[in-house]
C-alpha cells in the first residue's frame, strides 16, 4: 500500500493478509481493564492474531516511549503473551517486539 494511509487502512489490508493465511484474527477487540474485581477502563486493541499476539497498528514519523507502554499495558490487561508494534512510518516498516513477563 505505501506510506501516508490511515492506520485503519493498514489494519484491513492486514486482516485481509492473516485471512489468505489461515489464521484466526480479530479487530478492534475489547480490552477491559479490571481493578480489585471492577471494571475500571475499556480500550480496543487494533488487532489479535490467534488469541496469541496484540498486533498495535502506527502511521507516525516514529513510535515513542507512551506506544510500546499502551501495548505492553493491552498485553498486562489481557495476558497475551506478545504484542508487536507495526509502524506504517514516512519510508519504511518499522517493527518492536515486546513479550509479556508472567
């Protein structure tokens, strides 16, 4: 697709791309954030692959600091054991890995 989209842009071309694959994926999927048995945040992770892997979708000059904090949180909320940030930037695909600690 190139550079410049929207990052839902990308998310349907990748549901499309898992889809030809073979696996199982779900977009904008409820995170819900509990605290001493409450509810206390609602958030939506861009895609899940396989109940496996958050996948958090970025078209910006470059990820930040607060990006991989917001999906090592998603991956805390929800106990998937790895995330990747795919960042969709102004020349090239940038990707970071972070794996959840249990």
């Amino acid at each position: 697709m190139g550079f410049g989209f929207l990052e839902s842009v990308y998310e349907k071309c990748l549901m499309i791309e898992l889809k030809k694959v073979g696996l199982q994926a779900e977009e904008q999927a409820p995170i819900h954030v509990f605290y001493d048995g409450e509810n206390v945040g609602d958030f939506f992770a861009d895609i899940i692959v396989e109940g496996k892997v958050i996948l958090e979708l970025k078209s910006v000059r470059r990820v930040i600091r607060a990006h991989e904090v917001q999906l090592v949180n998603y991956l805390k909320a929800t106990q998937t054991p790895v995330g990747l940030i795919l960042n969709f930037g102004e020349e090239k695909v940038e990707v970071k890995r972070k794996v959840l600690n249990l």
